[in-house]
C-alpha cells in the first residue's frame, strides 16, 4: 500500500493531506486564518496532483490509478468539506445557523463527491455542479473581508454562504470548467498570494 506514494502524484496528495492536518491543527487551536492559509497549499496541490498524473501516465504502474483517484476523493472530502465545515461552527461559536450550515454542506459534498466518482466530467469536460474545491477558497476570501463587515453578522454572513454554497454543490444545472493546464500555475499564484494575505491579517491585525 505505502508503495503506491512512490507515484508521483500520489506523493503529491500525501503533501496535500500534510497541509491539511496542519490547517485543522491551526484553526482547532484558535488560528483560523492560519489554518485556512495552510488549507490553501492543500487545494493547489490538489489541481497539481491531477495534472501530474495525466502527464505521468505511462509511468503508472497497475492498480496506481485506481488508488489515486480514491486517495485523492478523500482529500477533496477533508479540504473541500469537513474542514470549511469545522470553521463554519468555530466562527460561529457553534450556534444553531451553523450547525445547519455544515450538515447541509457535509450532506451535499458527500453526495457530488460520490456523484463525481461514478460519473465524472461531463462530455465537454466540465464538472456538474459546482465542486467542492470552492470551499476553502472562499473561506479565505471571507476571512480576507472579514474586517470590513461588522463582528456580529460575520458569522452569520459566513453560514449562509455555505448554506447558499452546498445549494450550488449538487445542482446539476450548474456546468464549471475544470481547472486545467494554464489555469493551474495562476490558481496557485492566487492561493500562495491569498495564504500570505491571511498569515498578515493574523499577525498585523486591522
């Protein structure tokens, strides 16, 4: 099993889940924008994985791909679901708007993961429904206007966007392009740049 990581985008998913402990370790611990910061190496990580697996493919041994694509499911659950999910009821103190926030997101991420995983892309290659690698994204663009709207709607204003959010997850009208070739350097230019702002935020507050 541990062979597997020898593959080159598997070991590219095992650093991802790194970053992903480190980002639940953070924001458990009071440091959420510390937390969404390391979240975010996990969810550019997670569009290199996939890139380097398509060029990569030759390379593949038997049984690599297959464990691939459930390794990295598992991260898109923690990253995209589980771990939004916490800092929805962390944010909010655990009040009852985000205990529906994150059922509702935990219940729509798992049903378009398992969706994703037995139909896949559509024929233009693009996902159905909005994909859960949103999540962390816009947890940090929450947490970046964080200081210009007013301390007691905040939490508020952050459970209804998941809410709206895991809406968007499993409506199949929705058709987003996948993050691909030349997208893939500027998503990651953009979350490196949106990590640094969230590790300034935090340690030069407003």
């Amino acid at each position: 099993m541990i062979g597997h990581l020898r593959d080159y985008a598997n070991a590219i998913t095992a650093l991802a889940y790194l970053f992903a402990v480190i980002g639940l370790f953070l924001a458990l611990n009071g440091k959420i924008e510390l937390g969404v910061a390391a979240m975010l190496w996990t969810w550019f990580l997670d569009h290199w994985d996939g890139h380097v697996a398509r060029k990569t493919r030759h390379l593949r041994g038997r049984g690599v791909p297959e464990f691939g694509k459930s390794f990295d499911g598992f991260a898109d659950f923690f990253h995209g679901v589980v771990f939004p999910a916490a800092v929805i009821i962390l944010i909010s103190q655990g009040t009852a708007l985000s205990l529906v926030a994150s059922v509702l997101l935990v219940l729509a991420g798992a049903i378009r993961l398992s969706y994703f995983e037995n139909v896949g892309l559509t024929s233009d290659a693009r996902f159905a429904g909005l994909p859960v690698s949103y999540d962390t994204p816009l947890l940090a663009i929450l947490l970046l206007v964080r200081p210009f709207v007013a301390s007691d709607v905040f939490p508020a204003v952050v459970a209804c966007a998941f809410i709206l959010l895991a809406i968007m997850h499993v409506t199949t009208a929705i058709r987003v392009p996948a993050i691909r070739g030349a997208a893939i350097p500027i998503a990651t230019v953009g979350a490196i740049a949106a990590s640094i702002a969230l590790v300034m935020q935090y340690t030069i507050p407003t």
